[in-house]
C-alpha cells in the first residue's frame, strides 16, 4: 500500500506541475483580483477534486463488482486517453515573457472565486478520466474502500495545497516570466510519466 500511495503521489506531483484549466484559472483569479482570490480559487479547486474522487472509489468498486470485461474496458480507454494526455504535453515549448506585463485590479468575492475554481474542476472531463486512469492502474483491486478514500483525501489537501503556493507565487512577475520560459519542461516530464501510466494500464 505504500507503494501506491508513492505511486500516486509522484503522478499527482507531475500532473499539477503541469498547466491546465486548473492553474490557469488560480492563475487568472490571482493576476487579476489579487493573491487571496487566487487562495480562495484553489479551496475551491480542492473541495471540486473531493467530487472526483468520491465517484471514482465508489465506481470503480460498482464496476468491478458488475463486470470485469466492463473494467478492462475503462482501463484500456483511459490508457488511450492518457497517451493522448502525454502527445500535447510534450508538445510544450517556451513562451516569451510578457514584457509589457501589468497586473490589473478586479473586484471579486470570496464565494465568486471559490465556485469558479470549483466548477472549473468539477466540470472537467479530464479530471474524471485521469482519476479513474490512475485509480484503475495504480491501486490493487484488493485494496480497502478506506484506503483508498485516504488516498482520496491526501490528493485534495496536496493540490489545495498546491493551488495556494501557486497563488501567492505567481503574484510576482519575475515567477510568471520564467514559468512561461521553462514550464514546458514540467510538460516533458508529465508526458513521460503518463506514457508510464498508460503502459501500466494496457499490460495490468
């Protein structure tokens, strides 16, 4: 079990790095309505991965229950889903700086910035397809319904978590500009675990 949690882990880790509709919402929030908007978009961002997982535990053990035949089949869409997740990531290059970069000024409340980054995560497919591809390939079949909701619960504090320092980092720009310069090698590295992952899934 402490395999799979490090296995999770290390996939969660290489995934947020990455940017996606997640970090460019946080990122948004906080560019224009400041660093605590950018704080509260991440909670909610959080609290939206709690729905993904509670689903996706509870699904997979319906599933398996119902038909093996049916399991297979989610494991090999959602390896297929992650070779194409890998293709895009690195495809990733540098961006220039913005030079003529300027934060603006927004008014946004605490409850307008919390559900923009919790429906922004609820209502993303990828989400769905990446905790189910990753729920399926890393954690064994004969694993405890707890344990799995522990590991759950670890991922949303850990990207929560993750979302914040994202918030208050990128609040300066020298943080922006090298992101946009370098960031594509957070991308590499996702897209060579992914095709890990996926692999897993086609061969388990």
């Amino acid at each position: 079990m402490l395999n799979e949690f490090l296995l999770l882990t290390i996939a969660h880790i290489i995934a947020v790095a990455s940017p996606g509709a997640d970090f460019a919402v946080v990122l948004r929030n906080t560019l224009s309505a400041g660093k605590k908007a950018g704080v509260v978009t991440a909670i909610g961002i959080g609290c939206g991965i709690s729905v993904h997982i509670v689903y996706t535990v509870l699904g997979v053990a319906v599933v398996l229950s119902q038909s093996e035949m049916l399991f297979n089949g989610i494991k090999i869409i959602g390896a297929i889903y992650l070779l194409w997740l890998a293709w895009q990531a690195l495809q990733s290059r540098a961006k220039r700086a913005a030079k003529n970069y300027q934060p603006q000024s927004v008014s946004l409340k605490n409850h307008q910035a919390f559900y923009q980054g919790f429906l922004t995560n609820v209502f993303n497919p990828k989400a769905t397809v990446f905790f189910l591809a990753l729920f399926t390939s890393i954690v064994s079949q004969t694993t405890p319904w707890w344990i799995q909701s522990l590991y759950g619960l670890w991922l949303v504090v850990y990207i929560m978590l993750w979302f914040v320092v994202v918030a208050w980092v990128f609040s300066r720009k020298k943080v922006l500009d090298w992101y946009q310069t370098h960031g594509h090698y957070f991308d590499w590295g996702m897209g060579i675990f992914l095709i890990f992952i996926a692999f897993k899934l086609f061969l388990g």
